[in-house]
C-alpha cells in the first residue's frame, strides 16, 4: 500500500463526532412539510430538528416530512428538507444572529454568552426583576463565647401582581456576616442576570466595584414611603401635609389593588391615566413644604423620588417591596425563639430550609408535604435531575 492509500485509509477510518440530540425539555414547535404532489396514504416520516433563539428562552422547531406515494404514479414522494445557513446544522437563523450580534456588536465573548445560556435554563434566573430584603440575625463566633452580627438576605420572584400565573415563584435566603461588603458579593452575583430590583434603602447593592454601569436598576417601596409619614402623624399632631400624603397614598393603593393581575401593558396605561399626577402632585408639595415637616418624613421619598416614580412606566414593577417583607417575617418570628445561630454554617443550613418552606408557601403547596416527599426520595435521587425536586416540578400526588 502506498502512502496515499495510507492517508486515505486513515482518514477514512477516523470516528465521525456523534450529533448530540437535542434536550427534550425544551419546547418544541412542531412544522409539517408535505409535497405539491396529491397524495393517497403516509406511512413514514424523516425528523430533523433545529435549535432557534427567541429572547431570553430557546425552543426547539420539528421539521417533518412525511413518505407518501403519489396516487396518480404510484411513486414516494417527499418534500424537500429546510434549507438553512448550516447544511445539516442544528442552530435556527435566530440563534445564529443573535449569537453574532452579541460577539461582534455587543462585544460578549462566545464564552460569556454560554454562561447566559446555561442560566435561562434555571428559572431562578430567568426573571427581569425581583424583590430584596434584609435583616439582621446573631451568629455565634466560634471560639469566643460571643455574637456577632450578620445579616439574612431574601430574593423574592412571584410574578402573579402583572398576571404571571407561571408556579416559578421562589423565595431565596442567604445570610451574609458583615453587611459593609454585602453590596460587592450581592452585586457581583446579582448584576449578571436582573435588570431590576425592588428593595427598601439600600442603595450600596446598585453600585458597580468597577464603576461601571450597572445593571441593576432600583424601584423604590411605596409601604416604606407612606410608613415614614403615619410616623409624623403619630407624633407630630401638627403634621397636616403627613395626613394628606397618607390619604393620597391610600388613594393610590386602592387604584392599585383593582388593576392588580392585569397585563403589564394594561397596568401601566391604568397607572398613567389614573394616579400618575396624584404621585407628581405628592412630591411636588414635599418638595414645597418639606421644611415643615421632620427630615425622617420626607427623606426616603425624596432622595429616591426616581427610584419610587419607576413603576408607573413598567406594569411589572410592583408598587413596594411586601413580596419580600412577607418572606421575611419568617425570620422575624423565628429570631424570637432560637435568638441566633449556632454558626456561620449553622446560619447557611437555616437559609437553606427557609428557602424551601417559604417557595413551597409561594407556589400554594404545603411546606410539610413538600419536605415529606423530597426527603423520602432524595437519598437515592441522581444528583445532576435534582433541579426536578424543585417545589414547581415535583409531583407530589
């Protein structure tokens, strides 16, 4: 054999990459092609699948062309296979584009937009917004006999306020020992997948470490504003403009709670026509009349009034931040019991199974027969499905 049959030889019996097949979690979008020709019976079908891009999900479209035999010849006929800009290729055109507009136009290495891709498979970081809240709980320091001070965080995604009746509802906790570099950790983790946050006062968790621009963008709590002036007018019985900026918050809370559940679109056109003055009108007197009135009244409003007037223009940003401050009271009933935690992983444990017991809540489900179920199976359940064990994908029947 000479050394061109050797090449050949050995090209030839080099092992063809195997195709990957495409998840079968991913929706699919079935497409029939069937030829011009009259057809009398099918009794087969060629299946080829493409993976398309649309934003922030991925669906898989089923080509199928089905055998048939022409009924005037009596000869197979098929429709030809969808042409597309990899022959053979499983990435849709959507796909592809976006995939070159990210690298080439918005400069996303191919290994960064990966990165995104793997997380819009989990739901947890699939929503464009979320609701935070944080507060303080003891935590033993080993060694010492003492306490010290760290801090519970709660992110909650339930979007049932703007119509979103998908059971993705989750309340996580994470416990974080000195708040003073909880705004690094917290938005070094957050500011890759939402683009906003509804939280009270914290304004650290929107500042970028690198002074770039963020991507987490606040919407302040209306319950917090209208809190700070019931405080005046409980002990201030001259605090006329406090009385009158509560009675035009209840006001905008009642519109409020009639359009809630109605389509973003819808809630937003609702809010402009009917309280989006009222709210102009409230921070215009503020403005007017704030030296009448306790700085600790009017400060929070003030210095967040872009932050507060932000859900006007987006249906889904709700009015304040009770999503989370439910969560939360969780923790506030449970600190008056076990008083602190046994150690910064006894405080990591906890976090844990309030996670669990407040997104089963979240999602409708009875906390002790979620963790009944999961810990029953769990010891022999495969590690790399343990995302089906999720309160929103197990069966519980």
């Amino acid at each position: 054999m000479n050394k061109e049959d050797e090449d050949k030889t050995a090209i030839s019996s080099k092992k063809h990459p195997k195709r990957q097949k495409l998840p079968d979690n991913l929706e699919r979008t079935e497409i029939m092609l069937t030829p011009d020709s009259i057809m009398s019976y099918m009794w087969n079908n060629d299946i080829s699948e493409t993976l398309e891009y649309i934003p922030s999900s991925f669906k898989v479209i089923r080509h199928t062309r089905p055998r048939c035999v022409c009924i005037n010849c009596e000869t197979i006929v098929q429709a030809y296979p969808p042409s597309g800009a990899i022959d053979k290729g499983k990435a849709g055109s959507g796909l592809l584009a976006h995939i070159l507009v990210q690298k080439y136009c918005n400069h996303l290495p191919l290994y960064r937009q990966s990165q995104i891709y793997e997380r819009e498979e989990n739901p947890v970081f699939s929503a464009s917004q979320i609701h935070a809240d944080d507060t303080p709980v003891k935590v033993l320091a080993p060694g010492i006999g003492k306490t010290k001070i760290g801090r519970i965080w709660t992110y909650v995604r339930d979007g049932r306020h703007y119509g979103d009746n998908t059971p993705l509802r989750f309340a996580i906790f994470i416990v974080l020992i000195a708040r003073e570099s909880d705004h690094l950790t917290i938005y070094k983790t957050l500011q890759e997948y939402y683009m906003l946050m509804l939280i009270s006062g914290y304004d650290q968790i929107y500042r970028s470490d690198d002074n770039s621009v963020a991507r987490i963008i606040e919407a302040a709590c209306w319950a917090h504003t209208r809190r700070k002036f019931y405080g005046v007018t409980v002990n201030n019985d001259k605090a006329n403009i406090a009385f009158k900026s509560l009675e035009q918050i209840a006001l905008v809370y009642r519109i409020e709670e009639k359009i809630r559940g109605l389509n973003p679109d819808e809630r937003r056109k609702q809010r402009q026509e009917r309280f989006k003055e009222i709210i102009q009108k409230l921070f215009a007197d503020w403005k007017k009349f704030y030296h009448a009135l306790p700085k600790k009244s009017y400060a929070y409003a003030l210095n967040n009034e872009a932050a507060l007037m932000r859900f006007l223009d987006n249906g889904r940003i709700e009015i304040d931040n009770n999503a989370a401050e439910r969560a939360m009271r969780l923790i506030a009933v449970g600190r008056k019991n076990w008083l602190f935690a046994g150690s910064d992983g006894g405080g990591e444990t906890a976090a844990a199974i309030y996670s669990l017991i407040e997104t089963a809540k979240l999602n409708n489900i009875n906390p002790w027969t979620y963790l009944q179920k999961v810990l029953s199976i769990i010891q022999d359940y495969n590690s790399a499905k343990i995302s089906d064990l999720l309160p929103w994908n197990l069966k519980l029947g």
